[in-house]
C-alpha cells in the first residue's frame, strides 16, 4: 500500500514513502507490479473506490509521522521503533537527522530487514538495530545494552503489532516502555478495535496475509485507555481513519475495511 501510494496511486495528500518498493519481499514486488498496472487501466471511478481501501496504510502512515513530529518538537531525540518490520522512517525522514533510532525485531525479520535497506541512505543520526526474541529475551534489558537511554525523552511507536498480541503480550511490553518512560516522551501505538459483524472487507491481495497472521487482539478505546493507565500512561489523543481522512485525504476512505486507529499517550503527570 505504501509503494502503490509513493507511485501516485493514493487520494491522500503528500504522501512520500521511496523506501516502501525497495524493502519489498520479491513475492510481494510481483504483487506490487500486478497491482499497479491494475489500477493504472481502471476507469477513473473504479479505481477511486479501489483506493478507500488502499489508502488504510498511508493515512495510518501520515497520522503517526505528524505525531512523531510532535513529540520531536516535545524535545524527543530518542525514537524506539517496537516491532519494527519493514519500516522506512529511518531511512526517509529528515525530521530525524538529530535523533538516534532504535529498530527492535525478532533476530529473523530484522535479518531481512537490514539485509534489504543496506543501500538505502540513512536520515537519521544513528540507526540501531535492536534484536529481541521476546519469548526468552528482556526489552528493557535488550535497549539498555543497545545504548538507550531511559532517562532521556523517546518518542516509542508501536505500528502493526498490538492486534497479534494477547493481553498478555499487550502488557509485557507496556510494562517494558513504561520502566524507559521519561518526561517529554510519547508512545504512539496503533491497535484495531473489534468488528460487530467479524467480517474484514480488506483488498483481495491482502487476504492471504491476515489469513497467516490471524488478529487475535482487536480491542476497544476504552480496553486500550485502560491498559495504558494500568502503567502510568494517559491518552492524550486518539483517532481513527475518519478523523485521518478529513486531515490527509482529497478523497473518501472505507471506514469499514478495518477498525484501526492510533493513540498517543503521555506520562499520567504530564499537564
């Protein structure tokens, strides 16, 4: 969705991600070519109702680049990337040349990561890749050894994870990101609430990918709210894809195709 979208094939505005077709995997370049020339031969009108779905991704994309870039202006130089996968912002964000940025995967996806971005310029300060296996491995301990600094102010995002995880898992990492939590600093996390009717109308092609990863932990704005107070977080601002939408699109979003929205939470005694 973020290449398809960085070729012009988007209704939302400025949107520029030239990492997104490079770490592609080779199956999904395919894809990504068959997709393209699709939507290029489409009637104007088909292909505008192609993309308010499409367009999932990059409006999720620019809702958390506008928050990280609040919270840099909080005076965050610090930026820890949780689950990172396949995300460019190191790579194309020149907000980040001051801040050093933490990539934090399981050893095998962060492999293919790095093999993959290897001739990409980096936009940031410093670029550290942080290997977790979280079944046997400690976050915090992993980060402290990596050189980040608790007691400094980080902007955390938390992007295409929670909805995988159990309460369980949800908390573990909460409570991690809590115990590095300083003043000034910002978690940006994306979770999906859950579908009355438990049917997702996402693109045909994505299919197969959620069929793999199956999504075991949509969660109410009121469940999240109340995981992030249990560590000493509050919301300080919570939107979904309506609300992004009308900030970022020239054009009309699904808001059914998925129930994703974003929260960001500060410290409970930050005014």
């Amino acid at each position: 969705m973020r290449a398809l979208a960085d070729q012009g094939l988007t209704m939302t505005r400025g949107f520029h991600d030239p990492t997104a077709a490079t770490l592609l995997p080779p199956g999904w370049v395919r894809v990504f070519h068959l997709v393209e020339r699709l939507l290029r031969r489409m009637p104007e009108k088909r292909r505008h109702r192609a993309l308010t779905r499409l367009d999932i991704l990059p409006l999720r994309t620019l809702a958390i680049d506008e928050a990280l870039n609040e919270a840099l202006s909080q005076g965050c130089r610090q930026l820890v990337i949780l689950g990172a996968g396949l995300d460019g912002r190191a790579h194309r964000m020149a907000e980040l040349a001051e801040v050093r940025v933490f990539e934090v995967d399981h050893p095998a996806t962060q492999g293919y990561k790095r093999r993959k971005a290897q001739g990409l310029s980096r936009a940031c300060l410093e670029l550290i890749y942080v290997a977790v296996d979280f079944e046997h491995e400690s976050l915090a301990e992993k980060l402290s050894r990596a050189g980040h600094a608790a007691d400094q102010p980080t902007a955390w995002i938390w992007e295409g994870v929670t909805m995988y995880l159990t309460d369980d898992g949800l908390r573990a990492t909460l409570s991690a990101v809590a115990g590095r939590f300083a003043p000034r600093s910002a978690l940006i996390v994306q979770y999906g609430e859950p579908r009355a009717d438990k049917k997702g109308n996402s693109p045909i092609f994505l299919r197969p990918l959620l069929l793999a990863e199956p999504q075991i932990g949509a969660r109410s704005r009121e469940k999240m709210k109340t995981e992030l107070e249990r560590v000493g977080l509050r919301v300080a601002s919570d939107a979904g894809l309506a609300e992004w939408a009308q900030r970022y699109s020239t054009g009309e979003v699904d808001v059914d195709t998925a129930r994703t929205r974003l929260a960001v939470a500060v410290r409970q005694d930050r005014g």
